[in-house]
C-alpha cells in the first residue's frame, strides 16, 4: 500500500473515530436531557400537588369558618370566583363583593341597627375605592393560610391595578353614595348576628371601561406574539370580565385564567427559556397574567395547530384548545388526540364547516358556549379597536 493511501486510511479512521465519538457524546447529552427533563417534571407535578392539596385543605377550613359566622346558600359560603371578586375583613365581620360579570357591587355587614349598618357600609365602600391588586393579594385569607399550609411567607404582587377605582369617577362615588344612603338595606338574621346588606349597580358601560386599563398590556402582547389583540380581549373577557383577582377551583389564576402547571409551564419556558411553576402572586399580576396568557395562545396558534392551513380554521381551534386542549380538538375530528393528523382532516373543510364541527361534536358543553362567546367577542373587540375602545 502506498504512503498516500496510508494517510488517507489514517485520515478516515480519524474521521470515523470523531463521528462515533460525537454520535456517543450527543447520545449521552440526550440521555441527560431526557432526565433532567424527567426529574424537573416529577418536582412541579409534586409542588404543584402539593399546592392543590393544600389549597383544598385551606378551602375547607375557610368554609367552616364563613358557614359558622355567615348565612350560606346550599351550605356553600360566598368566595373569590373567576368572575367575581369577594373579601372579607381579617374578623370576618364585614364582606364586599364585586360581581364584574353582573356590573354589581355588594356590601354586607354585621351591625346592631340600620344606622350602624350605613356607616360600617359607606367605611366599606370608600376602602373599595383605594383596593388595588397589591393589596388584595395581602388580605386573601385563603391565599395567607394556603402559604401557611406551604410553610411559604406569602410573596408580594407588584402591582397598583385598582379593583374598580379606575373605571369611577368623582361624579359616580357621589351619585353611588349617595344610592347607598337612601338605600333600604337587606336584613338578615343568622346565629344571634344582624346582617345588614346594600346592593349597587357599577356605572354604565363598565367592562368596556376596565377593558381599556389593560389596553396597554394586550396591544403589547398581542403585537409581540402575533395574534389577534381582539382575541386576546375576548378570551379576558370569557374567562374572567376583566377580574384581576379571578380564581377558579382547578385551580387556575388571574385575567387570563393561567393554570401554573400546563399553559404557564408552556408559555413560561416559550418566553423566556427556562422551566417554572408559576406561583398565584405571579399570575394576578395583570401585565404578567397577559403576557402569559399571550405567549399560550402563541404556542396553540404558531405551534401545536400549525398545520392546519386556514387562518380562520385555525383561530377556531385555537379558541377552544384554549379552553380544552389541542388534543380534544383533535379528537373532535378523527377520534384521538393526534392534532398533526386531525389537521389533514379539518384542511379539507371551510372554515364554516370547522366552527360547525367543533359546535356540535367537541367533547364538552362548555368548550361549545366557549367557542361561541369568545367568537363573538372578538367581532366586538374588533370594532371597539377600531374606535380606541
């Protein structure tokens, strides 16, 4: 063998050498990463179980101790849902609730008479009227006893988000104080106590007005992301009539609705390259809550749907994918979760013939009305957009 041929052997087997080398060494780095991955998913899926089982434990306890002191419907005490904010003093003698859904607010306190009763009320409403996130967050008796379940310090939200002062004016306090005096209030007697409770309306127009304090936040986000800043409105809106401080028993956090261990893991790791479990401080936060929700709607568009052609298709499964998953949506086309095969199917329909399919065959009754509201909401948003809402 000649000596060129001998150095061009040596040079191959160097090469052969070199690309088994890296072959074992990305074999071995994937191995890593698949237990990396493995061992960061088994801690969130234990922190996050933790969370719910302590948010259960301090729901329940909670309960008892509104159902010894307060009248209940069904046995259920009256808490923070996703559309309807309510808070009760550290005694539990006095409660406010904004209903954002309804455009009503309630107040509700313990008192010897009616005259009692008007000023505990009217001190009530004029604390309503300075309430901002921040200091929400600070009061929630169930978020202090689920951090104390956690052996957490409860964190705080940065955030001066007013509840409802920035949709009142001077002109409406006057006029809503003035309803609060001449008001006949609602009695009650429960266990020795005297409950005494006044009902007023919100101003007119009032989740258009809220909608435009996030108007900043969604327009960014929308922009930043590439959707709609109309669906990002209509999906706020559905979930949770603009409620900074919504929460639901799965449970799920904020505007947008955030449950920590599925969409705020997607969209946390999508933004910003790094796992976390989002905590309920985190997502109250409204600049952080839509940003969030704007990064998930990014994913469902851009990435899990991103085979289906039609803009309009896939914007109607996006919606409800929000709600239920892309994998329902699949299922809802060829009878398992596999979205990449159900988009070859949905591909061959119009747009009309998708939104039809999906009212009629997906998995859950709410998934159908959401679909709708959030549908006809984005028309609304749309021409509210056009005139600066």
């Amino acid at each position: 063998m000649g000596s060129s041929k001998i150095k061009l052997l040596f040079k191959f087997l160097i090469l052969l050498f070199v690309v088994n080398s890296s072959a074992n060494e990305f074999q071995k780095f994937k191995k890593e990463q698949q237990k990396e991955f493995k061992e960061f998913k088994q801690t969130i899926d234990t922190e996050f179980e933790n969370y719910q089982i302590a948010h259960k434990e301090a729901l329940s306890e909670f309960n008892k101790e509104l159902n010894r002191k307060w009248p209940t419907k069904n046995g259920k005490a009256e808490i923070s849902t996703k559309q309807k904010f309510v808070q009760y003093d550290k005694n539990l003698n006095t409660k406010k609730v904004i209903n954002y859904k309804k455009q009503t607010i309630s107040l509700e306190v313990i008192a010897k008479n009616q005259q009692e009763a008007k000023l505990k009320i009217e001190k009530l409403f004029n604390t309503l009227l300075i309430e901002d996130v921040k200091t929400a967050y600070k009061k929630d008796i169930l978020e202090n006893k689920i951090a104390k379940k956690l052996k957490k310090k409860q964190a705080p939200i940065k955030s001066n988000q007013k509840l409802i002062a920035d949709i009142i004016t001077k002109q409406d306090q006057k006029q809503m104080k003035e309803e609060l005096k001449k008001q006949n209030l609602i009695i009650v007697k429960h266990k020795g106590n005297f409950f005494y409770k006044a009902n007023i309306k919100m101003p007119p127009n009032s989740t258009i007005k809220k909608a435009k304090t996030f108007k900043k936040f969604v327009v960014k986000n929308a922009n930043k992301q590439q959707v709609l800043p109309e669906l990002v409105y209509a999906i706020i809106h559905s979930e949770s009539s603009f409620n900074p401080m919504a929460r639901s028993y799965i449970p799920a956090f904020g505007l947008m609705q955030i449950v920590p261990r599925s969409a705020g893991i997607d969209s946390y790791q999508y933004l910003y390259k790094k796992r976390r479990l989002l905590s309920s401080n985190y997502l109250y936060n409204p600049e952080k809550n839509i940003t969030i929700g704007s990064g998930y709607l990014h994913i469902l568009y851009y990435k899990y749907l991103r085979k289906i052609k039609d803009p309009k298709s896939r914007l109607y499964c996006t919606i409800a994918a929000y709600n239920t998953g892309a994998g329902n949506v699949a299922r809802t086309f060829i009878g398992n979760t596999n979205i990449n095969k159900a988009a070859l199917t949905i591909n061959k329909l119009t747009p009309k013939e998708v939104y039809t399919k999906l009212m009629k065959d997906l998995p859950y009754q709410e998934t159908k009305k959401y679909l709708k509201k959030v549908n006809d909401r984005i028309y609304i948003y749309n021409k509210l957009l056009q005139k600066t809402l």
